[in-house]
C-alpha cells in the first residue's frame, strides 16, 4: 500500500495538475474565516492561482481550518477530513491552529490540529491577512508540486495514533471508526 501511495505523491504531471486546481472547503471553526471571502473574492482573487471554493467534503481537495477549535467541532472536522478523497490537504489558519493561540488555557478547545489531523501548511497571525493566506496557499502549491505535501498519507499511514490523540479528548465517540 505504501508502495502506490508513493507513485501517487510522486507523479510530476499529477501534482502539476493538482497544484493550478485547488478547490477549498473552509471550515469557519473560528474568528479567522472572516478573511476567506476577501481573500476569495475580486479584491485579492485567490482564483487566479486556481484555488476556489468547494461546498461539499467530497469535492474538496484542500480542507481550510480557520482557527481555534471546539472540541464538539473537532468531531465534526474529523469526520470532514475522512470524507475527502486522497490527495487531500490541510491548512491550519491562525496561531489558534499552531499552539492554541489566545485560547491556549481553555478547557474546551484542542492546542495544536496536527495532534489530531494532518496539516500540510499553518499560516500564522492572529488572524492572518488575505495576503499571508495567499502566502500560505502558494507554500502548498510549491509542496504538491515537489510531492511533499503527504499529509494525507501519513494519515493513512499512522491512523491508530491519530485515532488515540483523538478519542483522547472527544468521549462521545459515536463515529465510525473509518469514515472514508
Ligand atoms: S488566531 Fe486569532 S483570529 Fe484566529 S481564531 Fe485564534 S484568536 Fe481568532
């Protein structure tokens, strides 16, 4: 399995492909998402780079968490995650997704996404502008290009530990144990 997994990284052609066509489900866990519509919209035009928007898990290639996150939304954004096909991508948006942020001491928000999901590339800033997202978007193009951005496959790959991290903190565990 690991074997095709690394043929799909590894695909010039593909990732040259994957990188112009990046469809985005922002998920709006926290104050951050008040800077995807101007960063999506004509004033910076994040379009221009091939990253639009996506209503549905399905179609998504890129899975945008803008900020710090409940741990009632964290079930959500899992079950989100494993409903996207492969090659998927995460960013994490704001220091809320690095190291808890100004939430830091809550007890009801999880200090860093990458615990619980794989996140390909973090924008810092609280919150970050539309060009540091841009910024951040354009990193995440140069790392499919180079077939680094593989996430998805160390998900797949170390699924029992992300599992433990996860049930650790969610304890009304009513999911599937695999969603995809
Ligand atoms: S990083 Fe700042 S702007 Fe973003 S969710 Fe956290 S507190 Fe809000």
């Amino acid at each position: 399995m690991n074997d095709d997994l690394d043929r799909q990284n590894n695909n010039i052609i593909a990732n040259w492909a994957r990188k112009h066509s990046l469809w985005v489900l922002a998920y709006g866990t926290g104050c951050g998402a008040i800077e995807v519509p101007p960063t999506m919209t004509s004033r910076y035009d994040a379009e221009r780079f091939g990253i639009t928007g996506m209503a549905t898990p399905r179609q998504a290639d890129v899975l945008l968490i803008t900020g710090y996150l409940a741990i009632k939304t964290l079930k959500r954004v899992i079950r989100t995650y494993e409903q996207m096909q492969a090659p998927k991508y995460v960013i994490g948006f704001g220091s809320c997704t690095i190291n808890g942020g100004m939430y830091w001491d809550s007890y009801n928000t999880i200090k860093r996404l990458d615990d619980y999901i794989p996140v390909d590339i973090f924008i810092n800033g609280c919150m970050p502008r539309p060009e540091g997202v841009i910024d951040g978007f354009i990193k995440l193009q140069e790392r499919i290009a180079r077939g680094q951005a593989k996430g998805w496959q160390h998900y797949q790959e170390n699924l029992d530990w992300y599992r433990a991290n996860q049930k650790k903190v969610i304890k009304n565990w009513t999911m599937p144990d695999y969603n995809w």
